[in-house]
C-alpha cells in the first residue's frame, strides 16, 4: 500500500507542476468539472450523474495509466506527449490532439452510458 501511495504522490507531483498547459487553465478545469457535475446532478438526478462519474472517471484513469506507463513516468516522449531535454533534464513540453481526444470520447461514453442506464 506505501508503494502505490508513493506512486500516487508522484502522479500528483507531476500534475501541479508541468507546464503542459497553463495554470489558468488547470484551475479553470477544476471549475468547468464541478460546474458540469452540479448542472448534470440537477438535470439527471444523482443516479445518473455518479454512474457518469463512475464511467467517465475509470476511462480518464486509463487514460492517464497509458500515458504514464507509455511514457515511462513522463520521461520520454510517445503519441502526442512530447519530452525534450534541457541542460541535461527531460522536461515534458506538449501533449497534444489524441489526449484531447481521449477525454472528449470518455465524456462521450460517460454521457451515453448514465442516459442508458
């Protein structure tokens, strides 16, 4: 359980701490993701909202894990995540269309998914 705990910690690490997109822009995602579960919750109702966010959150999970594996804890490039070096450092600088992608067809799934259930 240390382990994973530790795993977790660098994963959270990472997320505060890249540059990959802008701090507005993390902050305002936090704030879009509330938005939309609250506005989803009084639309749907709780059922269909936590089955969203069961769904839409494990796809996310496993978007997250491929990329981490993938890219060998964010240190070497693969897909559209992109590593560079800089005075001996791997510094990850992009990450591109296909994650955007990813997220966008986990919202989608998500969706569809609390709707037919």
């Amino acid at each position: 359980m240390g382990k994973l705990w530790e795993e977790i910690k660098f994963d959270a690490n990472f997320i505060k701490g890249h540059q990959l997109q802008p701090g507005w822009y993390k902050v305002l995602k936090v704030f879009l993701i509330l938005g939309f579960l609250v506005g989803y919750v009084m639309l749907f109702g709780w059922r269909k909202a936590l089955i969203f966010c069961a769904v839409f959150f494990s796809l996310s999970l496993l978007v997250h894990l491929a990329y981490r594996i993938n890219t060998k804890k964010y240190t070497q490039s693969w897909l559209d995540f992109e590593v560079m070096e800089e005075n001996g450092e791997r510094i990850p600088k992009k990450i591109g269309i296909y994650y955007y992608i990813a997220v966008i067809t986990n919202l989608a799934i998500g969706l569809l998914v609390s709707q037919i259930l």
